[in-house]
C-alpha cells in the first residue's frame, strides 16, 4: 500500500486488442474469381464478334434469302436464282476490279464511263463488220489504258484518287457521246450477242465470264506476289515503299485492272442489250463500290476479300430481284437499297 491503493482496488486491466486472424487468400480468391469470370465474358463478346466480323455478311446474305423465299414463293427457283446470277454478273464483274483498287486505299468513279466507252468502240467495229474477237480486245485495251491512265495520274501527278477518276468519268462519258453522237449503235452479230444472252449446259453464259473474272481475282490476291503488295500498299503505303515495293507500278497497274474488268462487263451489257447505248453505265460506280463495302472491304485500304465482294454484289442483286417481285415501288426500292448499305457499313465499323 505505498502511497497508493491496494492492487486489488486499482480496477480491471484494459483489455487488450485482439487481433483476429486474417483469411489466407480468401479475398483474394474472390478476387480472383471476379476477374476470370470477366476475363470470360471479354472472351465471349470478343468470340461473338469475330465470327459477325468474318461471317457477317454470309449470315445476311442467308437470312435475307430465307425472308425473301417466305414472302415470295417464286423466289428461290432455279429460273430466279439463274436469273438473278445473269442480273449481278455485271455489277460485280466492275466490283472484282474495284476491290482491287479499294484494297490499295483508292477509289474509282470512271468506271461507268469506261465501260460505256468500251462498249460504244466494240460496237462501232462490230458494226462495220470486224472480227468478233479484234473488236472485243480493242474494247478491253481500251479498258486498260484508260484504268493505266487514272493509275499514272494518280501516282505521278499525286493527285488524289477521288479527283483523278471524276476527271476520268468526264472525259470518257464525253468521249462516248462524241463517238456515238449521243445515239445507241445497233446491227451486232449473233455471236457476240451470245456473249450476253447465250447458255451453256442451261447456264447464263454472263454469269461464266463472272465466274472466271472471281477466280482469277482470288488468285491474284491471294497466291501472287501483286495480291501482297495490294494489301501490303493499303495498310501502309509508305512502309510498302520503305520495304522496295515499287508503289507506283503496282497502283497504276491496280487501276488498269479496273478498267479492265469494267471493259468485260461493257462486253457483257453490250451483247446483252444487242446494242451500244450512250448513256450505259451512268452510276454503276456506286453499285460497284457498294457491293464491295457490303462485302467487308474497308474504304481506307489494307482489308478485305474477293469472295466477300460476290456476296456483296448477290445482296444488292437480291434486294432488287425480291423487292420487284414484291411489287415494290422502285422508287422506295432505291431507299431500302441504300438503307441496307448505311446498316451494313455502320455494323461493320462497330464491329472492328
């Protein structure tokens, strides 16, 4: 008791704190948990969106198919669907070339002028009793020398893409009205008329020629040294140049090849229409650059595919052939057509 309390009396001892045990890794395992079951989910979205992005268009093509076949019972014969084929072969012929020209990051607008050009001087030798065959390479040089044209002015005179081939689309279309003196030129034979309304084994002798301009197209791009330098010019044009791709010669030659297969489908319509009209082609280059947006190849170049062109140019060809059998006023045909095309191009840039 020195000078204080007993110790009995001094009170409780303070509690002391108690420090409890922390869970080994049991927030981390929640934690853990969490993020796999997102890591999952980012998966899946990622996975769902590929297969839209590879197969988008394929899924389309199929489910406008279905609709159009329940609304229309005359839709999915095999006259329709020849029918059909014979309609898009040219369109997507002028598309073949036209993806090539995208893939590098350009654009063509000439090649409804081209084509009308090509068909007038085809028709013109035709009509003064030359060879079939002389008139139609004449008509499919021209073609090319005109694309090689565009190509060079591009290229050497670095002017744009949009503004060379609008100059082009002008002087070629005057050029035919020149030609033509602004009249159809008829009294083509029989055997380049086959050409565009001629069969083989019941099929469409224009959707062959459509077959053959694809497959050849596929191989190109894929299999040849010009197909890499294409996608290789369209995804960085000056790394191209760096690694000693010769830009210059491969993008003249790209805009040739357009102008090539638009002188094909002049061959096509010409022989189809028996005759050489003027006015033939007038817009052509928006269904064309449509069918090749609609088949995934993106406008800025580097991305793309031929086959997804075709499914592009067959979904334009659906869209008219079913909305005429659904006896749809053409002009609303135009907004429906367009429509699809903004939806599609939308998607497809939410996809990427």
């Amino acid at each position: 008791m020195r000078g204080g309390l007993p110790r009995s009396s001094r009170g409780p001892k303070p509690l002391r704190k108690r420090s409890w045990p922390r869970p080994r890794g049991g927030c981390r395992v929640q934690s853990n948990r969490t993020a796999s079951e997102a890591a999952t989910r980012r998966v899946q979205v990622v996975g769902v969106r590929d297969v839209l992005r590879r197969f988008g268009i394929a899924i389309a093509f199929l489910l406008l198919v279905v609709v159009l076949s329940t609304l229309s019972e005359s839709f999915l014969t095999v006259s329709n669907i020849l029918n059909i084929a014979r309609q898009v072969s040219i369109n997507a012929v002028i598309a073949a070339g036209m993806t090539f020209v995208i893939l590098t990051g350009g654009i063509d607008l000439s090649v409804g002028s081209v084509l009308a050009y090509s068909g007038a001087i085809m028709a013109g030798l035709l009509s003064t009793g030359k060879p079939v065959v002389l008139s139609i390479i004449a008509g499919l040089a021209l073609g090319a020398i005109l694309g090689l044209v565009n190509g060079i002015v591009i290229t050497k005179g670095k002017v744009q893409p949009f503004i060379a081939t609008l100059g082009m689309l002008t002087i070629a279309r005057g050029a035919t009205l020149v030609y033509t003196d602004g009249r159809p030129i008829t009294g083509l034979p029989d055997a380049f008329v086959w050409l565009g309304a001629g069969e083989v084994l019941r099929v469409p002798v224009p959707v062959i020629i459509m077959t053959l301009v694809f497959t050849a197209s596929y191989l190109i791009l894929t299999q040849t040294v010009l197909g890499r330098y294409v996608y290789a010019i369209g995804g960085n044009e000056e790394a191209a140049r760096l690694s000693g791709v010769n830009v210059t010669f491969y993008k003249s030659l790209v805009y040739a090849i357009s102008g090539l297969t638009s002188a094909i489908s002049a061959v096509i319509l010409t022989a189809r229409l028996n005759s050489a009209q003027p006015t033939a082609g007038v817009a052509f280059e928006l269904d064309a650059i449509a069918a090749v947006v609609l088949g995934g190849t993106t406008l800025a170049g580097g991305e793309g595919s031929i086959g997804g062109t075709l499914l592009g140019a067959f979904i334009i060809g659906v869209i008219n052939n079913g909305l005429n059998l659904l006896n749809v006023n053409p002009f609303y045909q135009q907004v429906v057509k367009g429509l699809v095309i903004l939806l599609a191009v939308l998607l497809d840039r939410r996809l990427r």
